[in-house]
C-alpha cells in the first residue's frame, strides 16, 4: 500500500523570477495558489520516497515582462497584493 500525503511549499524568489524547490522523488503538483501574499506549492507526495528528493526549478514572469519561452512550460497565473500578476512556468531540462 502506497501512502499519500498532502505537503506545501512556499516559493522564496528574487527579482531574476528563478526558483529552486527540493521535493521528494513520487510527487505530483497538486495547486499552485497565494498565502500571506506568497506564492505556495501544494504536492501529492508518496510516503515511501520522503527521503530520497530532486529539485524542480521555476521561474515566475510578470504580466508585461519580455522572456525567453524556450524550455519553459507554463503551471499557472496567481495574483500578488492583489495586483502583481506572477505566471509561474517550470524550466524543462
């Protein structure tokens, strides 16, 4: 039997909009969404693999900004102080 457990990440990111999260191996992103105006990470995470972890790298562009979508793909949009507009893409290697 598998067992599952719900666990949330709080996004830290600087100005660059890169973001590194250490998640255990078995994980699925669940929600992206805004707490205490922070952007937060909920994953499905199996309890067999909490030890053994890899980490996914983001990277947050704001409404307006002018990127490079090359290995990027997009998660979600989530609003920040109720006008700072963050889409959050994770960086494919």
């Amino acid at each position: 039997m598998n067992n599952k457990v719900i666990y949330k990440y709080t996004l830290d990111f600087d100005f660059t909009g890169n973001i590194k999260v250490n998640v255990p191996l078995l994980s699925y992103l669940l929600k992206v969404g805004v707490q205490e105006n922070q952007i937060v990470l909920w994953y499905l995470v199996d309890t067999c693999q909490l030890e053994e972890k890899y980490t996914t790298h983001f990277k947050v562009i704001m409404t307006g900004e002018e990127f490079d979508d090359n290995g990027l793909e997009y998660i979600d949009t989530v609003t920040l102080k109720d006008w700072l507009v963050c889409h959050l893409f994770v960086v494919i290697p």
